[in-house]
C-alpha cells in the first residue's frame, strides 16, 4: 500500500467515528504518525487528555504505560465494561526504563525501608512510566503518580509535608528534581537492585530525604558530558535545553533541565536567531527545527527511542479498520482501585 493510499484509507476509517474516538500522540511519535492524532502531548497532557475525554474508543500512539494509564482513567477505580477501551497499535511498543521496576520488587524494598526508620512518614511515588502493576504498589501505599512535568510539584509538595519519599522507577528524574528543588546531592539515596538491601545500610536509609530507585530511560541516561563538550564545539554559543531523565552530571551542564512540554514552550520563546541544543528524544527535536526555522536546533546527540518509533501510519489503519485484539489494552479490574488512586491524587495535586 502506498503512503497516498494508506493516509486515504485512514481518513475513511477516520471519518466513520466522529467524537466516538479519541487518537492520541506523544511528542516523541514520528511525524507522519503526529499527523493522524487528534491530540498531541507530553505524558502529563495526555493522561489529563485521556482523563475528561468521553470518547468510546482511545488509541494510543504511544507505548504501553502509557495506553494503561489512559485505560485506569477512562475505566475508572471500578473496572468492568463501560463501554469505554483504550488500543495500542503497536502492541511491542513497552518501555525498558518501566520494565526495570516490577511491583514485586518495589514490595520488598518498601519493607526493607520502613524497618530501616520506621518513624519516618514515608510515601512512594512512581514515574507514570511504569506499569499498573507499579502504579497499583503506589497507590495501596497511600502514594502517587508524577510525570517529568510536574514532579517538581508532586516532590515538592511531599517534602513540605515532611514526608519520606520512596521513589521509583527513574532515578535520574528523582535526583534532577531534588537539585531543582535545591536539596544536597545526598538527600537522594540509591536503591541498588543487584545489592543485598540496596547496598543501602540503616544509617544512609534514615539520613536520605528520598531512597530512589536505580532504574532509567536508556535514550536520556546515555547523554555524557563528553556529548555535550563535542555539541558545544560544533554549534558553539548554543544553550541546551535537556529532559530531567538525563543524569545529573550532564543536567547541570544544560542551560535548563525541564520536561518534554517545557522544552516546546521554551523553544517557543527563543528569539530568532538562537542556536539551541536539545538533549531530548529525536523525532520531536527534528520536527521542533522544521516547526522554526528561524531557530539553529540540533539534538544534543541524534538518538531514536526504538519503542515510540513502533508505531507507524500503517500500525494505526489496521486498528481502525480491525481492532485486532492483540491491540487492545486492558488493565486488570483487580489493579484498578489502587492504580486509579495513583494516578487520580497525580492529578487532582498538579
Ligand atoms: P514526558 O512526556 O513526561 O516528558 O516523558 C518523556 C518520556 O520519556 C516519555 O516516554
Ligand atoms: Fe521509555 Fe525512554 Fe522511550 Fe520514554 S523515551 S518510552 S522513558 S525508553
């Protein structure tokens, strides 16, 4: 099937829905996909996007965190059918940085932790880049959600309270948030999941404002300040903008640290004539230099996630014109009551 053809049977497809169906896009989709979606956005829009949309049907061109979140919100903390369902087209399309935390493990390392300082007030929060399993640990432990767009409010909000915070599964996005918050470098402990404990003794335990877990995206975490040396020397004078997922070494070499969306709006502002280095996923740093031309962009170092990559024009037409059910996307009902409070207490702080 040609392009032509493929984009003509999706308008068709498309047009027998109407508000029926709701096609979502993450910013990191290519741009023939960000095309077909009736909404773009970071992880945070499209879980608030997913949140008040009645549409009967949501497909999620994204990975498959994602798609559940969109599925514990459109279902609801009750489950069952509603008539409501969520479809990933590309039904590999996982996320290795969510796979490195299983609900399991996070279970014994809770208990680990509070018997370590069982005085202290803690709470889990997970990155919505886990699974409902994960989500479903945070929220019968009383915790919640956060994105990179608002973690700095979720984090925030929490040590106000004086709370003890368990956080999982990205460590950098942990650290950069304790940094921006303007918390030592030591406030952050390490989980260590190949170490007995952590490799965390009591002691380290009680002094950390937060233990977090070693878990990280293999696209952001790769960024070395050797990268940014050699970006710096070939564009120099560019101010790089760089993703709270990228270590704290080479954070603190950016210009700024902030989300997905933060980085649009920043680019948004630049005067023209800026040169900007953008240390984020490549899809979107490639249509944010088409989008404004009259900016110097470039990534920081050109680098695809595979996953997000799986979703293809072709992938999204043989779910409108199928719905296979190897697409469909649903969370277990018995997650749903604690995976929806998760989520929701996310939602209703920030
Ligand atoms: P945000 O959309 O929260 O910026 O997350 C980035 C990401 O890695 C999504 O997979
Ligand atoms: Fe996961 Fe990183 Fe890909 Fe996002 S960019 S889906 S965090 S691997």
């Amino acid at each position: 099937m040609t392009a032509n053809d493929c984009q003509a049977a999706l308008a068709a497809e498309r047009a027998k829905w109407g508000d029926r169906l709701l096609i979502l896009g993450h910013h990191y989709q290519d741009s023939s996909v960000v095309a077909l979606c009736d909404a773009v956005g970071d992880s945070l829009e499209l879980s608030r996007i997913a949140a008040q949309s009645t549409a009967e049907r949501i497909v999620f061109c994204g990975v498959r965190f994602m798609a559940e979140t969109a599925d514990i919100l459109a279902r609801g903390p009750m489950g069952g059918d509603n008539g409501r369902t969520v479809w990933l087209p590309a039904p590999k399309a996982g996320c290795p940085m969510a796979d490195m935390a299983t609900a399991e493990a996070l279970e014994a390392a809770w208990a680990r932790l509070i018997a370590a300082d069982p005085k202290a007030a803690w709470v889990p929060v997970v990155y919505v880049n886990s699974s409902a399993e994960v989500k479903a640990f945070c929220g019968r432990h009383g915790g919640m959600a956060c994105t990179s767009g608002n973690a700095t409010k979720v984090l925030g909000h929490l040590f106000a309270a004086k709370r003890k915070v368990f956080f999982a599964p990205d460590q950098h996005l942990c650290a950069n948030t304790a940094h921006l918050l303007g918390l030592p470098a030591d406030a952050v402990a390490l989980w260590r999941r190949a170490l007995d404990n952590g490799g965390l003794d009591a002691t380290r335990i009680r002094a950390a404002k937060a233990v977090a877990w070693d878990g990280c995206c293999p696209i952001h975490a790769g960024y070395t300040p050797g990268d940014v040396a050699t970006a710096r020397t070939r564009h120099p004078g560019a101010e790089l903008l760089i993703h709270p997922e990228a270590p704290v070494k080479v954070a603190a070499l950016a210009e700024a640290v902030g989300s997905t969306k933060a980085i649009i709006e920043a680019v948004s502002r630049a005067e023209p004539g800026t040169h900007l280095l953008i240390g984020t996923e490549e899809h979107l740093v490639r249509r944010l230099a088409a989008a404004h031309p009259d900016l110097d962009i470039h990534p920081l170092r050109p680098i695809i996630c595979q996953d997000m990559g799986r979703t293809t024009p072709e992938a999204l037409l043989r779910v409108l014109q199928a719905w296979p059910d190897d697409t469909l996307v649903r969370v277990p009902d018995a997650l749903l009551p604690d995976a929806h409070a998760c989520v929701q207490r996310m939602l209703a702080l920030a």
